[in-house]
C-alpha cells in the first residue's frame, strides 16, 4: 500500500471518528435535554401565600400600598441561603388589592443598590403611571403613580421593567399579584377566601447552583432562561391542604421564557373562569390551559374528600423543528402543585351559568389596522429605541392590528395600559382560552393572530405606551416598540429618551 493510500485511509478513519463523536455529542445533548420532574419531588413544603398588601385610605379616599424594593435572602433549601430581591420582604412581594372605582396611589421605594421600576402589567391607567423602561426609579427615592382603577375584577400582576435588564430583576425576585373586585363578581358564587378557596398561584421556572440562581440560557436555548424545576409563591415542591370542595387557581405564569401546558396529573376537567383581563361569558370546562410568559388564567376545580391531585404542566407544541422543540422547552413535564383535600369538605356551590361581559371590542368599528412583524432583535425590523415614537393612535378609538412570527422560534406579544380581543389565529377562531379580555398572546413560529382594541386614553403625546415580546430575554434584546395615545386630529411629541426619578 502506498504512503499516500495511507494518509488517506488515516484522513478518512480520523473524519468518521470525528463524525461520530459530533453526532455522539449532539444525541446526548439531545437526549439530555428533555426535563421532567414527573415522581422526583415530595411535596414536602407547605405552599406560601403571599400577604394581602396592608394599605391606608386618605381623606379623599384614595387607597395607598407602600412597596419597598429591597436585597435579602431566601431559604428555598433547606440550611441554604439565596440571595434574592422583592417587594417588602427578600423574595416576590404582597398581593395589592383594590376595588373597581377607587382610587390608588402605590409609594414604591427603591432601597436596592441600582435603579428599576415597576409595571402594572394588565392595567388601565395613565402612561406616566405605566412604569415602562422610560420611568426608572433611582436607588434611595420614591415613586408615587396614582390612578383610578376603571375595568373589572381581573388577576393582574406588577413587575419590573428596565431597559436591558427586566429578565435578570424577574429572575431575582421582583414579581406580585395585583387582584381587581368589583360589585357583580363579588355578586357570583365563586371561590373567594383569599388563601383558602382562592389561590394566588404565581409560577416560576428556576435553577440553582449549590444555594445561588443560575440564570444562563445555555447555547441552545433561544427562548431564554430555562429552568430544571419549578416553584409557586416562592415554593418548592409545594402542597395545598384545602377545605372545600371547588377551589379556584389565580395562574400566573411569571416564568421569563417557559410557556407551560396546565393540567392536573389524572387529566380531570376544570372550568376556565377568567383570562388576562377578567371573567368569561360563562365557564368554559377543558383539562388544558396553556399560559406564555405574563399570562394568567383563573380556574375552578372541585376535589373530592381525602384525595391528591396534582397541577401539572405538559408537554406543548411550540412550532418549532424536533431539535428546537427539544432545546425550547416543549418536551419537558413539571409537577407544579399538590393539592391534599381534607377528608372532610365544605359544600361549594356549583358555577354561574352567567359569570361576566368583557368589557373589550369586538372589531366591528375599527377604523384602521395596522401590522407588526416579530424577529429578533425587533418589531418590524427595528429594535427598541426610547427616543422614538414607533405608532400614534387616536383616543377613543378601536383598530385591529396583526401580529405575525415567521421566526422560527416562540414569541408572545404585550401591549401595555389596555385589554384586547383575539379576533382569530391563522384565520380560525380561537380557542376558548383566547376568547375573554387578553393583554399577552403566545405565537408560535409561524403564527398570525388579529388583535382588536380600544384606546380609551388619556390622551398624553409625550408619554408613550409599550409592546413586546414577554419572553424577558427577547424584550431585553429590543423587541419592543412604543406607540402615543392623541386626541384626535394631533400629532405626537418627543418622549424623553428615559426618566429616572430622583424624588424623595
């Protein structure tokens, strides 16, 4: 055999070798991908309910909440401390609750060592109450939004929102719920004990590295930060001791990437009560919801005497190719919640026929559309810039615009200070879960969904609303955009790149 076949058949051993330690390498880190914690946990710790937020009421009757943004640490494992940021306390923060008509002023104090802010995420109010990434909050002062609550009873939630960094501040631990009543909710026969029959159920993906957080995407996860278990208020491996025969979940996915697929673990039905912006028409009975990022769902589900069940999230499509399937998190399976009925329960009354209207267009009387495009790293090829007004609408008027991702990978999309009507996806209608009142829609690769809205104001030039993409680390690159509400017949203003509060 001559010295050149030689070489050859070296060249072409060491080519195969190499082929199959690449392909070796990529089907384990395939296989080892996947994340199920299915049987791995024990339901050991009681689930923590975050406190009803204490609040005053002033001459004029406006209600006041004091949050107080600070660093602390956390026990989520036993002897292990983690250090974590929240609202009143090291980790998430209280429930603010307040009532359709009252006024509300919430004083956030900043004690953390760096500036963030806070956004009402799902609320009606004024864009300088709005608490996007132009109305930072400088370490050591005060910021004093205050607005009259005008939508009806709904699970809306704050949380930070800096410019670049609102992925990093979630993941710390700057999250709450913010619970709306009103008179004809209160009328209905629905669970209502705060912490007893009515469950904040705030949902979060996490990691941990001995006793710190993990927050790498890791190279193949192109949604962003995905965890390798899950906990609730706070909480792993959490149970629920309840005492009455329906319970009602307040689902709050406020995960930074993961969109998950709920059910329960025996596949039982329950009823769908309420979206994003409050109650449906009437219950709708499914064994699915699924929630992206910033999305929340009210259900009522009835246990029997002396059973378990278990909230599960499952495997879900989310319009990608087998392997990005994989890397995104669209296999994995995560027991989210144990629920322990006691052997003997409260009677529930069963549902309303008849729960609500949502207070939110049908699209009948738009006068215009518009179109918005989702690829990273913008919306319709142009990142994030503060300085720039991207769309100007009229006040008091409805328009339907359509959000399409051709991607390749998930996206969802957020519109601040309103609440939209899903007209359909990709031409059809939607699904039952998509029908009440909406703030944040999932879109999986190749997915067009048309969105009907009213912009019922105030009308503010200079101060511009946001929308974006809530999987964080997407918002975090640039893909949002702002857009001014204008009396009719104007033109908008010159927004002020961004606002750090220096006040007291």
């Amino acid at each position: 055999m001559s010295g050149f076949k030689r070489v050859l058949i070296i060249l072409a051993s060491v080519a195969t070798v190499l082929a199959l330690a690449v392909g070796g390498g990529a089907l384990w880190l395939y296989s080892g991908a996947k994340v199920s914690t299915v049987g791995r946990g024990d339901f050991r710790n009681e689930l923590a309910v975050p406190p009803l937020a204490e609040s005053t009421v002033t001459a004029d009757g406006t209600r006041v909440f004091d949050l107080r943004m600070q660093a602390g640490e956390t026990e989520f494992q036993d002897g292990q401390k983690t250090p974590t940021w929240g609202f009143n306390g090291s980790y998430l923060g209280p429930t603010l609750r307040a009532e359709r008509g009252e006024k509300v002023q919430v004083r956030v104090r900043n004690t953390l060592a760096e500036a963030s802010n806070v956004h009402w995420h799902g609320m009606h109010l004024p864009a300088t109450m709005d608490g996007g990434p132009q109305r930072m909050i400088a370490p050591g002062t005060t910021w004093s939004p205050s607005w009259k609550i005008t939508q009806p009873a709904a699970t809306l939630w704050y949380h930070p929102h800096p410019m670049g960094e609102t992925e990093d501040h979630v993941q710390r631990g700057l999250a709450g719920m913010f619970i709306l009543d009103d008179t004809a909710s209160r009328a209905l026969a629905l669970p209502d004990t705060y912490g007893v029959n009515d469950l904040p159920v705030i949902v979060q993906d996490t990691k941990f590295d001995g006793a710190r957080f993990v927050h790498a995407h890791g190279l193949t996860r192109t949604v962003g930060f995905l965890g390798d278990r899950t906990m609730v208020n706070g909480t792993l491996d959490p149970y629920k001791e309840v005492g009455d025969e329906r319970v009602r979940l307040r689902l709050l996915n406020a995960s930074t990437a993961r969109t998950y697929d709920f059910g329960f673990d025996d596949s039982r039905e329950f009823s769908l009560i309420g979206t994003d912006g409050g109650l449906l028409e009437k219950a709708a009975a499914t064994d699915r919801i699924q929630l992206s990022p910033g999305e929340r769902a009210e259900i009522v589900v009835r246990v029997r005497p002396g059973e378990r069940t278990v909230l599960r999230s499952y495997p879900l499509d989310i319009g990608q190719d087998f392997y990005n399937q994989r890397f995104n998190g669209g296999d994995d399976t995560f027991d989210i919640l144990e629920l322990r009925a006691k052997k003997q329960l409260r009677r529930s009354p069963a549902l309303p026929t008849a729960l609500g209207k949502p207070e939110v267009p049908d699209g009948s009387h738009a006068v215009r559309g518009r179109s918005f495009d989702l690829a990273l790293p913008g919306i319709n090829g142009h990142k994030m810039n503060m300085g720039r007004v991207d769309e100007t609408v009229t006040r008091g008027t409805t328009e339907i615009w359509t959000i399409r991702n051709n991607n390749g990978m998930p996206h969802n999309f957020h519109i601040h200070g309103l609440q939209f009507t899903v007209l359909s996806v990709n031409g059809r209608e939607p699904r039952p879960a998509l029908r009440g009142a909406k703030d944040t829609v999932f879109l999986p690769s190749g997915t067009t969904v048309k969105l009907a809205m009213r912009f019922d104001g105030p009308a503010d030039p200079d101060t511009p609303y946001m929308y974006h993409c809530h999987l964080l680390s997407h918002e975090d690159q640039g893909m949002m955009g702002q857009f001014v509400v204008v009396e009719k017949g104007r033109k908008a203003g010159r927004p002020a790149a961004t606002h750090t509060h220096q006040g007291h």
